[in-house]
C-alpha cells in the first residue's frame, strides 16, 4: 500500500506478457562472469587497463560496457579525450587549480571563468583534452556525497560534448572514500533506460554513428591517490548494480511479473560463486502457512514467488544479516481500489524486493566475509473475483490473525510472512524495504527514508551505513501506545486502522509483531524508491537502499 501523496490508482487487466525473448535477453545477460582484476598502473604506462567492465553486471535493459579503471598516472597520461578536475573554493571565494593542472586551464580558474562554488562548471582545452573544472565547495565541507553530486555534474556536461572516455583527477587530500564516490556518482549519472522505445539499440549505445552523440561512456577513470585498485572495482560493482536494480524498477509490470523476478534471482546464482537461491510458488507459499502472503497474491492470475537468497561464503562466521524485501510488481489496491492518477507509477511497488537482491548481488561479487539471507516477496494486487476482501481475516505463518480492513495496505500483508520466514531461516539482525506508506512522504519527503525498529544497535549500524553511502534515513519512535492502534476487533492485529494516525510508524509497529526477539529494522523507502530527484539519480528509478544495505553488510564483515 502506498496511500496519499503520489499514490492512487485504477485497476487494469493484468498485461498480455511481452515476447519470451526480452527474458531470454534478460537470463542470458545476467549470467555473464564479472570481468575485473585488480591491476597496478606501472611506470611508464600511458593510461590505466580496466579493474571492471560493467557489463557484467548486464540485465539486458538499461545497462551498457563501461570500463572502469585506476591509474597513480597524471591525468593528461591516459586515453581519455576528457578530464574532470575538482577545485575548491577559497576563503575570499577564488580558487586554485590543482597542481599540475595545464597552465591554459589553470587560467581559468585563475581569472575567475571557472569558479569552486559547489557545481560549478568550466570547460578548458589543453595537451589535446577537454577539461572540465569542477566546483567542489569549501574544502572543510566536501563529502563523498558532494564528491557524487560533482560526478553528476562533470557528467552531463560529458553527454553534452560527446565525451567517450572521462577521466577523474582525484582531488588533492581526497582518501578512498571520494574516489568511491566518484565512480558512483559517474556510474549512476551515466544511467538512461531506453529499451521499451523503438531503434533503442542505437539511443542507448555508446559508440554513436553520424552525427548522433553518444548517451553511454565507454570507459571512466580514477587518476591520483595511492592503490586505490580494489576501492575502484568495489565501486563501480555497487554502482553498477545499482543500475540494475533500477532497471528492474523501471521494466513495465506486463514484462518484470513475480514470475520473471524469480528468474532473475535464479540468473544471478548461476552467475556468482557462493550464492544460492531458492524460488517458491503459490503452492509453496500455501505449504509454508504464509496465509497473509497467500491473501495478498489470490486475486492475481500471475504466480506470485517467495524469492530466498543465501551468501554464506566459506570459512566466514559471524551473525547471519537477514534482508527483506516487498516485491509487489504491480500494485492496484486490490478491492480497496486506487485512484487513477499516477498509477503506473504502482510498478515501483517492488523496489525494495528489488534492492534486496541487487544488494545482495553485489555483496557476492565483492566476496565480502559476511554472511547474508535475504527474502523477497513478489506478487501483484489486483482485483478480481478471487482477491481478499476487507473484512477477511487471514493468519500469517507465526500464527498472528489479521483483519484485513483495507486491501491496499498489503505489502505488510507479504513483508509479515517474509519476516517470519527470515526469523525460521536463522537470520540473527534483519532490515526489510519496503515503499509502505505515502505517509513517510508527507513526513520525510525524498531526503530521508523512514527508519524504525526494535534495537538501538542494529538502528544506529543502520544509520551509520546511511551517511556513508548517502542514502540517509531518519529513525521515527515505536512506542506502545501504537501498538493499542493496530490491535484488532475481530482478529488479533488489524492492517489498516480508521484512525488514520502515525501512518508511518504504524506499519513498522504492524511488521514489528513478526520478528519475535530478533533485532530488526524496518525501512520505509516510498519518499526516496522513485522520482529522488538528487543529481546523480535524477527522475525515474533510483535503486534506493542498495548501496545501504551493502555498506551495512560491511559493517558485519568478519
């Protein structure tokens, strides 16, 4: 259920399913081995070899060849026909050129052209490159998020001058953490997604013909700091699968069903080592008592999926981290209908089922020494003569009864058995996803996502891995008096109070009754899914909560 601001909607007939072939494109491509080693840039060379190529992390939509690399070479000693420097901005609101920096482009920034003022933008000419030079802010204020922000920017202006390959100059005094940002920002700016428009192939290419500009870089490099090689390749893995979690958010519910996101998760086990995955249809929902699931996925013809996914790399021990993520591939409402406007929109309803498993994804390709579960519920809502109706009560897998008082708050419907399941698997923390309720949008907007949970240690670890990667989050209060809200008339909880109250927090007090004792936390992602609008995602897709969920991973790793 997403209910109030962006929301609403009319339900349609589910889509004929798109040719078989676009899954094919999708199953093959997915399965591609990750090409990435971690090279040293020797003496002497002229540029940096690639440490990764994104196209391994192919779903067969948006994404395209990158390669990624780093060099402890100047910049003007790579291949690339453009390079990006940052400058800071001074006390008295000049700026300096970075040394080294071409005497025509330190000009510029000299006579006040090119400015530091944050996203600023000049363009230079020198030793047969173009130069972009970069306001970075004030030096004591720069950030790995304002490191993305510049990325973004250097980037566009990059589309705009047909820039095939783009190389980074590290900023002076910059660590690890900037250039990570840097390919990120880069990465996710380069992102379009194309594939449902005819002669797409071309649009989305990065070798153009004619006079058509190239919308894809075909390589970005990392120049300056000291073995950054692993901190690259890490990158543009979390970047890169970022990109695929927005390509399956932005795929239309007719092609990506509950059937095809299974298949996708299947696709990535026979791609990376140490990952297992198990689907799971009606029939195993049903056999696993997941009555609150079964409910959600009754009024649709198409095979809803439990989605579990285990990366349990040998030799590591260590709490298992649980992921949880709502997968409703097309949202209606159900019975309890949407109104009409927007409601395309409704196939963003699986993006935390979405960076559940690209998050895991690129968990495994990084091979980090953690262990991780992760579980998806997919499913549509729509309405026919076979869907939950309000009223019903249903009883979900730990025994709990629920009156379904409105069928468009169904997500903690499936989120409430995926918990348990997570619970019954081991899992010893667990985070789940979820776009919940418009109400974090009312109250948090897009700048934050809505944190709540049971356990003041995970909830921190959850906090500290939102300022790292950007994706921020704001922990709202769970008190016992909302959990008097939810209690039910009839069944032991209810799913959607009249009252209206707290709509936020009383979905995460509805989910909190499903953990049992285990520390849990509960991310409501419906501000920040879609539409974050920050200079890096801009509109559409925004594969929210990947690089999260992939930064607290971290903070596990034994």
């Amino acid at each position: 259920m997403l209910s109030g601001g962006r929301l609403g909607y009319r339900a349609e007939q589910a889509f004929p399913l798109f040719p078989s072939y676009i899954h094919a494109r999708m199953r093959v491509s997915a399965r591609r081995k990750p090409f990435f080693a971690f090279l040293r840039a020797r003496e002497g060379e002229a540029y940096a070899r690639p440490i990764y190529r994104t196209d391994a992390l192919s779903s067969g939509y948006g994404a395209d060849t990158v390669n990624v690399s780093w060099t402890a070479q100047m910049p003007q000693l790579t291949d690339a026909d453009t390079v990006a420097i940052g400058v800071f901005e001074g006390e008295d609101g000049g700026a300096a050129a970075p040394e080294g920096t071409p005497e025509p482009v330190a000009d510029l920034v000299r006579n006040g052209e090119a400015r530091g003022s944050l996203k600023s933008l000049g363009v230079g000419h020198a030793e047969d490159k173009r130069w972009l030079i970069v306001g970075l802010g004030k030096k004591d204020a720069f950030t790995p998020e304002r490191a993305r922000v510049a990325a973004a920017v250097a980037r566009e202006r990059a589309r705009e001058l047909s820039t095939r390959t783009l190389c980074w100059a590290l900023p002076s005094g910059s660590d690890a953490e900037a250039a990570q940002a840097l390919v990120e920002g880069t990465i996710l700016a380069d992102y379009t997604f194309e594939t449902f428009k005819s002669a797409a192939s071309e649009k989305q290419g990065t070798s153009g013909e004619g006079n058509s500009r190239p919308k894809r870089l075909d390589g970005l490099i990392v120049a300056g700091g000291a073995d950054l090689e692993q901190t690259v390749a890490h990158a543009a893995i979390v970047a890169g699968t970022v990109n695929e979690a927005r390509d399956l958010q932005n795929r239309p519910a007719n092609d990506l069903t509950p059937t095809a996101l299974g298949e996708y998760a299947r696709a990535l086990a026979s791609e990376i080592d140490a990952l297992d995955v198990e689907v799971e249809g009606r029939e195993g929902i049903l056999a696993r008592s997941m009555g609150a699931f079964a409910s959600v996925a009754q009024g649709s013809e198409q095979e809803p999926a439990l989605i579990t996914m285990r990366y349990e790399p040998e030799g590591v021990d260590g709490p298992l981290l649980g992921l949880v993520g709502k997968a409703v591939t097309f949202d209606s409402g159900g019975i309890s209908i949407k109104p009409g406007a927007k409601m395309a929109e409704m196939k963003f309803d699986m993006s935390g089922g979405a960076a559940v498993i690209c998050a895991i994804a690129a968990i495994a390709r990084m091979a980090l020494p953690v262990r991780v579960l992760g579980v998806v519920g997919a499913t549509e809502n729509l309405p026919s003569g076979r869907s939950v109706k309000p009223g019903d009560i249903v009883t979900a897998a730990n025994g709990k009864t629920i009156e379904v008082n409105n069928t468009d708050a169904e997500g903690r419907l499936v989120l409430s058995d995926c918990l348990c399941h997570a619970v019954s698997l081991g899992a010893e923390a667990i985070v789940d996803a979820a776009t919940l309720t418009g109400a974090v949008i009312i109250a948090l907007g897009s700048t934050y996502a809505g944190l709540m949970s049971n356990d003041d240690t995970l909830a921190a670890r959850v906090t500290e891995a939102g300022e790292r990667s950007g994706e921020i989050v704001w922990r709202l209060p769970l008190h016992e008096e909302y959990d008097e809200l939810i209690k039910g008339k009839f069944g032991d909880l209810d799913n959607a109070p009249e009252g209206r109250k707290a709509g936020t927090i009383i979905g995460g007090a509805f989910l909190s009754n499903f953990v049992g004792e285990v520390p849990w936390a509960h991310l409501d992602i419906a501000g920040s899914a879609w539409e974050l609008d920050r200079a890096y995602v801009g509109h559409g897709a925004s594969g929210y909560g990947v690089r999260l969920m992939v930064e607290l991973a971290r903070s596990y790793c034994a």
